[in-house]
C-alpha cells in the first residue's frame, strides 16, 4: 500500500474583511473559508494483523552423542566448528579386546552350526536309514509268516486222511446211535451195541490223532506270524519315535544352540561396531568433550552437532494470541544482528497447554537459515500473524478519532466542501492500517489531518492533498 503523506497543517483561515469608508463608523466583517485538510480515498487492499515477540534463536536439531562402549580414545576426527556428514566418523575406541571377543562368537557360532549340519545331516539321517531298514526287513519277515501261515491253514482245512477220518467218524456215531436205540428197543444185543460204541471211540481217537498233527504245523506257522507282527510293530514305532521325536529334540536341541552362538556374536559385532562412533545427522559440531588418549565412558556426552540449515526460536504468549494461531500459522522474523530484516517463518509447535508457572503458552518458530547468516544465541523480533484479510476496505489508523468506547472518522464532501462525522466498525489492524468492516465505503475520502479540528458545526473544509489504494492491492 502507498505510504500516507505527512498530515498537512490545519488551521482557520480567518480573513477581516473591511468594508465602507466615509462618514460612518468602519464595520469589522469576519468570513470563515474552511480547515484545510488532507484526505485518504478508502479502498481494497489486503491487511494482516500481527502480534510481536522477542526470541533467543537455536539450532533446530541439537544431537548429543555418546559412546555406547567403553574404551580409550585411539582417534578423533571432528573438533568444534566443523562441519560432518550424517554417518561421517566422529570418533574410534580402542577395538583390541572387542575384536577378540568377536572372534571367540565367531568360533563358538561355527561349531554350534558344525554340530547342527552334523546331527541333521550325518548321524540323524544314518539312524533314520537303519530304522527304515529294519522295518523293511521286518515286513519282509511278516509277509514271509503270513504265507506260510496261511499255506499251512489251507493244509489243514483240506486235509483228505483228515477229511476221510471225519467222515468215518460221523459214520461210526451214525451207526452207535442206531443200534442203542435197538438195544434200548430190545432188537439188538449187548454185544452188537459193544462193538458199535468201540467202532465210534476208535474214529473219534483217529480224528483227534489226525488233527493234533495237523494243527501243530498250523500253530507253528501262527506262532511265527505272531512273533513277525511284534517286530514289525516295533520297528514302526522305533522309527516313528526318532524321527517323529528324538530326531526333532536333538535338531531343536542343536538348532537352538546355533541361534544362542548367533546371538551372542551379533552382540559382539554390534558392541565391536560401537567402537566406531558416527555423526547421527549433519551439521555443525557445537561442543567436544573428548581428548585422544581420554578414557571413553559409556553414555557420556562426547559431541554435540547443531542442525543450523533451519532454526528455530521460542517464545510464550498470552491465551488471546494461542486462540488465534496453530501449526503453520506464518510468522515474520527481524534480526538486526544479522541485517536480516521481516523474512518468513512459520510456527511449528503451538502448545496448547498453559505453563503453569508463567500462565502463558509455548510457541516455536521454524526458522530458514539461508547462507547460515543466523547464529544460535541472537535474539529476533518474532511477528505472529494473528489474521489476515485480503479484500477488506482500509482506512489509515490516523485517520481514526476515539470517543469513550466509539470509533469515529470524518468523511470528507468533495462537492460542498463539507466534513461528516461518521461512526465506524473495525477489523484487523496493522502498524500503519486498519480494517474498516462497517461505516465507509470505497471510494469515499476520509480525513487524515485536520480533523481535530474539526466539529458538526465548524465542518467546512479545503482538501490540499489526496491519498489512497488502488483496489485490491496487497497489503
């Protein structure tokens, strides 16, 4: 926006008027002509309203780095001032009693996984191959009694003398039954029924003779096919038992012990590797604690590296500011240390928790560092924009007069030469505008200077300079 000309002088321009000359007494004749006044054309233009603070600038990211291990320090390669790489070598710890441990983890994991390889690939397998070879025998031995088995059944059901010996058999008691029943009707005699029951005996013993040798090839055989079942049975679970398992235990077992060796040399390649301390992020090295030869503790600070591509500054500001701003609510940054004048931020953290202690609240300010002019430890002028319009109708702040709690401005009449006090709305404010939200319209002049002078009665005016925007300049 067009800067506003200085307020011209006001005054009354009071001019005496002398008027008859002769005989009469002279008469004074006082005209009033007007306040000379300088007005400002209200118009569109953008504005932004902002709250300022100061701030202490610091390095955005600060990293502290320590030692994980330790050990005396053999080399250093960073000192104060210098500028590292994320993963540059800050500093090396003595490794000579790391390395030792490493190659004793390094033994112990390659003769857990010998062993391993070993039980799963070697003795295992030989085992399981002897188990399936004993129940391949024992299978063999099985179908070998079970056929003889079976032939020797086929034997004894098929049989002739022992078929011809049953036959005689039933013939015999056929014939015993017969003549007992004529004995006992009186129609045959003792002797006949003698010899038709010795005939009976006599078949039965031949019978029984027959078979008692005939079923003892046959149990044999069964005794046999028994005895092979048994084995196989127990070559089946002997092989299920170690490879269902025993196999499973002892590859657990040794597989377990592989992982326990890794382990303890991933811990002594990690603790070997902390022996190497590395920059964490680029930047600056800020602060060094460590001297060669020194004795390294394990979590002391060692280095500290500043991150000053962007900074960042903080300050604490009241409940009405915090309501009004958020993350990324845009800032300008003054430096005058660094001649960097009004650059733009913006508000990375804004802490809606109150400080118990100060009752205001945190803000932080995300800084550009451009060409790194900016230095931790200088202080800025922070100016938080707090709203911004981009169309609004605004008038110079000079321009506005102040009754009690009513904000008033003069209007200026080009055409009658006449000033009307008007009553106003207001909106955003800058350091030079304000935001007129009710009370003028664009394009209407409003007073600047001289209006003091002014009043409902003493309102006629001369307009000696003239200001304004041109619509919808930025502010």
């Amino acid at each position: 926006m067009k800067k506003i000309m200085a307020a011209a002088v006001a005054g009354l321009s009071l001019v005496l008027l002398l008027s008859g000359c002769g005989k009469k007494s002279e008469d004074t004749v006082q005209e009033v002509t007007g306040t000379n006044v300088s007005v400002y054309e209200a118009g569109y233009a953008g504005i932004e309203s902002s709250v300022t603070y100061t701030g202490e600038i610091k390095a955005s990211d600060e990293v502290g780095v320590s030692a994980k291990v330790s050990g005396s320090a053999a080399r250093i390669n960073a000192d104060i001032g210098k500028y590292v790489n994320a993963g540059d070598v800050l500093l090396e710890i003595d490794s000579t009693d790391y390395k030792l441990q490493y190659n004793q983890a390094i033994a112990a994991y390659n003769s857990a996984k010998a062993v391993y390889e070993s039980t799963i690939g070697g003795t295992m397998q030989q085992n399981v191959n002897n188990l399936s070879d004993a129940i391949i025998s024992a299978q063999t031995e099985y179908d070998n009694a079970l056929s003889s088995y079976n032939r020797e059944k086929e034997l004894y059901d098929n049989d002739t003398n022992l078929i011809s010996a049953r036959n005689a058999l039933q013939n015999a008691k056929d014939n015993y039954d017969r003549t007992k029943k004529l004995y006992d009707m009186g129609a045959a005699s003792l002797t006949s029924l003698d010899s038709a029951r010795i005939a009976y005996e006599n078949a039965q013993a031949t019978v029984e003779t027959t078979e008692s040798s005939l079923k003892a090839s046959m149990e044999q055989a069964k005794s046999r096919l028994d005895m092979a079942k048994v084995n196989l049975d127990s070559a089946k679970e002997n092989y299920d038992l170690t490879v269902n398992v025993l196999n499973k235990e002892n590859a657990a077992s040794a597989k377990a012990q592989v992982d326990s060796a890794k382990a303890a040399l991933d811990i002594a390649q990690n603790t070997l590797n902390y022996t190497t301390i590395k920059a964490p992020i680029s930047g600056y090295v800020s602060a060094r604690n460590i001297s060669k030869g020194e004795m390294v503790s394990q979590g002391a600070t060692l280095f500290v590296i500043s991150e000053i591509s962007n900074m960042t500054a903080e300050v604490n500001v009241t409940e009405s500011v915090i309501a009004q701003i958020g993350t990324g609510t845009q800032a300008y940054v003054s430096v005058k240390s660094a001649g960097i004048d009004k650059i733009t931020a913006d508000v990375s953290v804004a802490n809606a928790v109150k400080d118990e202690k100060t009752g205001l609240y945190n803000v932080k300010v995300n800084i550009p560092n451009t060409n790194s002019v900016l230095k931790a430890g200088m202080f800025a002028d922070i100016s938080l924009i707090t709203g911004r319009e981009n169309d609004a109708i605004i008038i110079p702040s000079d321009a506005l007069m102040q009754e009690g709690d009513e904000f008033y401005v003069y209007i200026a009449d080009e055409k009658n030469g006449t000033a009307q006090k008007r009553s106003v709305s207001l909106g955003l404010q800058d350091a030079n505008n304000t935001q007129v939200t009710d009370g003028v319209e664009a394009g209407e002049l409003v007073i600047i200077s001289g209006k003091e002078y002014l009043s409902e009665k003493n309102n006629l005016i001369n307009i000696t300079s003239r200001e304004g925007v041109t619509e919808n300049e930025a502010a």
